[in-house]
C-alpha cells in the first residue's frame, strides 16, 4: 500500500500528507482513535488465508483551525477504487433513494432533454440509469473498472477515471458544461479534497448546480456511527466544515437536506460563488444545531471514544454470553463499516460463524482482519441460527423485510449501533 503525498494539490498551501488536507494547519487533535485495521475492503481469498495481512492505523484527527475531521492519507485511491467491491445496485432501497433523488432534481432544477447531468463515483449506474431513463444526457465518472462495466451493461455513458481540475475541463470541452454534478456518498473519499473540489467547479456550468450527499458528523456523533471510520473515508463533514471545503473550488452552499441514510446524512446543494446568492433558511438552521452541539469549537469534538467504546463492550457481552449458553451468531451483509467494527471489537469466528451477503463478488472470500467467511444469504435458511448479526444497521427498515423469514423458527435479529437491541423479526 502506498502512501499518499498531499504535497502539491490535497492542502490549500501544499502541505505534506501531515497537515490539514483542507488548511494546511500542523495543528490535529486526536478524535478516535480505533487502532490499527487492514483497509476495510481487502477481502481475503482463500489462498489469502496464511499470508499476513497490513494494518493501518485507524486514528482521527480534527483540524484546530477549520476542524475538519479526517484521516491521514495513508491508502492512495488508485489501489482502493480500481477494482471495487461495492455495488450499490445490490441495495433495493438505495436504487429507490436515488430514483426519488433524480425525480426531485428534475422537478427542482427543470432538467429535460437539452439538460447535461455528470455523477461522480457513478459506481454501477444505479442512479445515472433512472436519468437515462427520463432522456436525459448524462455521463458517470468512475475509476472502479469493474463497476464502471456494470454500468455500461445498464446504458449508462461511463468514463473510467478520478475527477481532476483537469478531467473535469476535459468533459466540459468534450460534452458541455453540466447543469447538475452529482457528488453522492465521494466527497468523504478523496484526500485530494481541494483539487476534487476545483473538478467540480470545472464540471458544472456557471449558472448549474452540484448535488453531495455524505454523511453528517452530527449524527455520526449522536449515534455512536464509529464503524463509518474506515482508511478509504478521508474527512468527516459538518455543514460547517463542508461550506469550506467547498468554498476552496469556487462553490457555494444555498441549501442543505437532511436524510436518514448511512444513520445520517445531509444533502448539499451549492452554486458557483457567482450566482449563488443567500442561503436557505435551512443552511441556518443545521449550522444552529451544530454550534449547540459544540461541533462549532474544538472542545466540542471530545468524548466521542467514550460511546464508542460501550458500544463495543455491549456487543463483546453479548456475543460471549450467546457462546457460553451454545448459541449461533451468524452476520449479515459484508459492508466496509462491518469491517470496522468487526476489528475494532475483536470479533473473531468463535464468535461470528459467518456472514452472507448479496453480492456474489464476495462469496467465498473472507472478511479482511477478521477473517469471518461470507457465504450466500440462503445459507441463513438453511443453517436457522438463533441470532443473526445485522452489520449494514442503516439499512434496518429494508433488512427487516428481507429477513423476516428468520422470525419462523424463533430467531432473533441483532442490531450493534447506536446501541446493541436484540429483535424478534
């Protein structure tokens, strides 16, 4: 795994990979600390199993000059997202989220057949394909090659690469400037954050919008969401940090939506700085809340490790105690936060049979770390545990339709965060 230098286009005044990615401040506070992990979606084959394995620490800052939080750069995004294992399309609920999305785009922003739409880290086409849908124009920015292929399958334009000030002028000399940039679930991804940023002013048109879904630092905290922390997530945004990150590329934030995905996210819209104009009355009622909640100071940002780590003994308690009274714990889904907690918590196959999963790309491969087999759903039927381990918990309205079968023979499901809850489906 290579180290990612920030020199020369991550930090604002090019600093090393050591200083704020956003400011340039040398100046980062210890947030949570959760060890040292192997990047969250290194899964093992079976030939992997005797070979050791590189761990990373798992250690978050927060900038004491414009308090964002973040990572150091230790993975470079080319050896995560060449090849992925992540397909969103796999998620009934997140193809519905994002076809609700585009329909209110359209509505809001007047999209139609002369309109231009771009979706950065477009993954395999599961939003771009409802826009295809509509007759729109639209092109996905993926460097993954393997999803980026699932979405040409769907007909969605794809090209294969990581957004640059320079790629995006490319596209924008190409195929026209963009009347909305879709950012959704990537702006926590590129340590490269100030030059991302600047791709984005270069995508979209002088008078267009851009549309960044990520998850909100406010409820990450809230809700004890530690196993959202993982190596190929760079920075954790409040509204506040998030205004000047993009402010560092010429946009600027005029409204702001929350969302009850990944346990809480927030929906950003911005403008160039030209044409923004004053924000909604929303952007100052999130930044209220925030400031309330201490996010606005540096002292507001401690504490978080305490929560962290009752979440951690409560899972450890019952998991032992289900062993101890000779039960089965088996898990569900095999998403990179799993992984997190999975490590962080020491869980090991004494404790976690397996897990299953949806997509057939991680069948037979193990869990990096912890090495948890992951196995098809139907092996859930077949084996009847008495406990199964929800891992993907933000998706708990749909897995609890998915798996009410495993009410039938008694079964309970188990979900970790924010706090452990053992329930009869």
């Amino acid at each position: 795994m290579g180290v990612v230098d920030q020199a020369g286009g991550g930090a604002a005044d090019g600093v090393s990979g050591t200083g704020c990615r956003l400011c340039g401040s040398a100046r980062l506070r210890g947030f949570l600390d959760l060890g040292a992990t192997p990047p969250c979606e290194s899964f093992l084959g079976p030939d992997q199993l005797d070979d050791p394995e590189l761990t990373l620490p798992l250690h978050v800052r927060v900038c004491e000059r414009c308090l964002l939080v973040q990572l150091p750069p230790l993975i470079a995004p080319e050896e995560t997202f060449r090849e992925y294992a992540y397909f969103s399309a796999y998620s009934s609920s997140w193809v519905a989220h994002a076809e609700r999305f585009v329909a209110d785009a359209v509505d809001r922003l007047g999209l139609g057949p002369d309109s231009f739409v771009v979706e950065v880290a477009s993954n395999d086409g599961y939003l771009l394909q409802h826009v295809v849908a509509r007759g729109i124009r639209c092109l996905g920015v993926e460097p993954a090659r393997n999803v980026a292929l699932a979405a040409v399958e769907r007909g969605v334009p794809t090209r294969t690469d990581f957004l640059s000030p320079e790629l995006g002028a490319r596209i924008r000399a190409e195929q026209g400037p963009a009347d909305l940039v879709v950012a959704n679930n990537v702006y926590a991804h590129v340590p490269d954050l100030v030059g991302f940023t600047r791709g984005l002013r270069a995508l979209v048109a002088d008078d267009g919008w851009v549309s960044i879904e990520v998850q909100h630092l406010l409820t990450l905290v809230r809700g004890a969401q530690f196993d959202t922390i993982y190596h190929e997530h760079f920075q954790y945004y409040s509204l506040h940090s998030a205004r000047q990150a993009l402010a560092s590329g010429g946009l600027s934030v005029v409204d702001v939506q929350r969302l009850d995905t990944h346990g809480g996210s927030i929906r950003l819209w911005a403008r160039p700085a030209e044409v923004a104009g004053p924000p909604t009355p929303a952007v100052t009622e999130v930044l209220a809340e925030e400031a309330a909640a201490g996010l606005n100071t540096l002292d507001g940002h401690d504490g978080f490790a305490r929560s962290v780590a009752r979440v951690r003994a409560d899972l450890l308690r019952f998991l032992l105690d289900a062993r101890a009274d000779g039960h089965t714990v088996v898990g569900y889904g095999a998403p990179g936060k799993g992984n997190t907690l999975l490590n962080y918590c020491g869980v090991r196959p004494d404790l976690l049979a397996y897990t299953v999963d949806r997509n057939p790309y991680k069948h037979g491969r193990f869990t990096p770390g912890a090495r948890i087999p992951i196995l098809p759903p139907e092996r859930i039927a077949a084996d009847r545990p008495e406990y199964v381990l929800v891992l993907p918990w933000n998706l708990r309205a749909e897995l609890l339709e998915q798996l009410a079968f495993v009410g039938d023979w008694g079964g309970r499901l188990v979900f970790p965060i924010p706090h452990l809850e053992v329930v009869l489906p």
